[in-house]
C-alpha cells in the first residue's frame, strides 16, 4: 500500500483534513505537515511549503496549498474546505482561483476531488476528468454522529468572513452591520444570552480586537463555536451550512452590495441557510425569533443542508478514506 502525506499551511485547512487522515489505514499515513494545534500524532508545525516536504502523494484542503505542492510529479488529493460555493452568476467572478471548480494552475496534479456535494463533483469531474466523490464534511463528523454533545444553555454566536476582493457577494459585511452590534450585545444580556464572537481566520486579528471591545468573549475556532452556540449570526460564510447542518438556527445577514440579480448558487441566492436581514434595526428581532427556532426556519436550514452536504450520518471520512484507497491504490 502506497502512503500519502497531509499538508495544511493554515489551522482551519488542517481542521478539514484532520478527519480524512484519522479515517485512514495507519500504514497509509505518511508525514503530516499541520499547525500545531491539529490532531494528536501529527507533526508539529514546520515552516515549509508544501513544496518542500518532498511527499509524492499529498492530501491538501485549499488551493493555495495545491499550488504550492504543484509539479515534481505529485499526485494530490484535494479536499474542499467551504460548503462548495462558487460565483459563476458574474462571468467576471466565474472560474475564480480557490473558489468550487476553478480553472486554475496548480491543480494539474490533482488525481482525486473529495467534494461536499454532487454538484460540485460534477464541476471538478468536468474541468479534470479525475474521480471526484461527494463525501459530505469530514470536519462535522463527531457532531453529525452525536459524539459532541449539544449546548446546554442559549447562546448566539456572530462571525463575518474575511474582506475577499473577487467580487461584492464575497466581500465581508461586517463594516455594514458593525453598528447594530452593541444593540444586539446588550440585547442578549438583558435576556441572559451568551454571545460569543468569531470571525474567519484572515480577518481574526482585527475583529478579535472588536468583539473585546464590546466585552464579547472571542472565540476563534469555530469548532467551539459548534460546541456552544445554539444560534449562529453571520454574512457569506461556509460557516452558516455547517452551523445549520447541525440543525440549529442561523440568522443571514446580506450587505448593501450583495446583488440580487446576480444568481450564484448556494448562499447566493438559491439555498439560504435561514432567515436574511437586510436592516440593521430589524437584527434583534430577527435573532430572537431564532432562538424561538419556528418551524418555517427549520425547514429553510433542512433544504440549504440537503443541497450542501451529500449527507449528514458521521461517516464523511470513512467515504472520503474510501475514495483515496480506491483511487490510490
């Protein structure tokens, strides 16, 4: 049995792929280049691109990470790290670098796509004609299977993704929805409702520092977000269709320069994960009715989860580590 090397530049690339390499054959787990923080028996963090480890076979999480494992003759497994959202509704976003089924360089190696859902294996499939399986989230498997158990008490958590600059549906929203945040804060604590506040990695740095301002506890793995918020408030983020595959509520907030005739899919504007909020004054409301979790809510969250995820049963990796032994045999 050959053995295949994991490499992950960055903590939420390696919260992806942590899953895939566990489900694997010991005997075919080669080196494992992670940030610190990621599974027990990993590497620690090395400094090197994925150019350097010298691996033949990689599994990778991100473009980025592929580009930089590109050539030498390697043969990658790329697995996706979003919900699989691409932007081909702009012909001047379509095809974007890093974004579901991208025409881009660094991707000639790759012999096998792990995919959150058909639809997206068929993207990857049509550009590459390599095998790509729909598997689901590897990463959600312990909550998927009921292994980490559910909040105990209400909690709304807010996360904004990172100011991307391919088009105005990637863009972060945060800047819009920054002043009704204290509002929305003191709200919570009148009600005895812990807020806690997170942000994608690329923009942790500066909304750390804000959610401390307002006195909110910082949480910067979303893996805790899951553990202990019972409500999720966020813009454009793959975030919202994990949170809501978990059936619990999301609250969706759109940006003035969200175009809504422009039609990519997904979040944008086919499969919304939960109820949207284009004003800042109707916030508060809106997080309140979805502590209250109506039935109406529920089946938005049901319908966004069934087109994002293949499934939902805990068993991601498994038919991930399937795949790669089949396809790399």
């Amino acid at each position: 049995m050959h053995v295949i090397d994991r490499y992950a530049s960055l903590q939420h690339y390696a919260d992806h792929t942590d899953a895939v390499w566990l489900a694997l054959p010991e005997d075919a787990r080669g080196a494992s280049w992670a940030p610190s923080r990621s599974i027990r028996g990993a590497e620690c963090w090395n400094p090197v691109t994925a150019a350097q480890t010298g691996a033949q076979r990689l599994l990778v999480a991100s473009w980025p990470d592929a580009v930089s494992a590109a050539g030498r003759g390697r043969d990658l497994v790329y697995l996706e790290h979003g919900a699989g959202q691409s932007y081909d509704g702009d012909p001047a976003m379509a095809g974007a670098a890093g974004w579901s089924g991208a025409r881009a360089r660094g991707l000639e190696g790759v012999r096998l796509f792990l995919c959150p859902n058909e639809t997206v294996a068929r993207r990857w499939r049509e550009l590459h004609d390599v095998p790509a399986v729909a598997v689901g989230c590897p990463k959600l498997d312990p909550w998927h299977a009921g292994a980490r158990p559910a909040p105990e008490r209400p909690a709304v958590a807010i996360t904004f993704h990172w100011d991307c600059p391919l088009g105005p549906e990637t863009r972060s929203a945060w800047s819009w929805w920054d002043r009704a945040l204290p509002e929305l804060v003191q709200w919570c604590r009148r009600q005895g409702v812990e807020v806690l506040g997170h942000g994608h990695p690329r923009l942790w740095s500066r909304i750390a520092r804000r959610w401390a301002s307002l006195g909110v506890e910082p949480v910067e793995r979303l893996a805790d977000v899951l553990d202990r918020a019972t409500v999720l408030v966020a813009d454009n983020t793959s975030a919202l269709y994990e949170f809501a595959s978990l059936d619990r509520p999301v609250v969706v907030l759109n940006a003035p320069w969200y175009r809504r005739d422009v039609e990519h899919g997904l979040r944008f504007w086919s499969h919304v994960p939960g109820d949207q909020v284009n004003h800042r004054g109707l916030l508060v409301p809106a997080v309140e009715q979805a502590l209250a979790d109506p039935g109406a809510t529920a089946e938005l969250r049901a319908a966004a989860t069934a087109a994002a995820y293949a499934a939902c049963d805990g068993q991601a990796a498994a038919r991930a580590a399937t795949a790669i032994l089949e396809a790399m045999p």
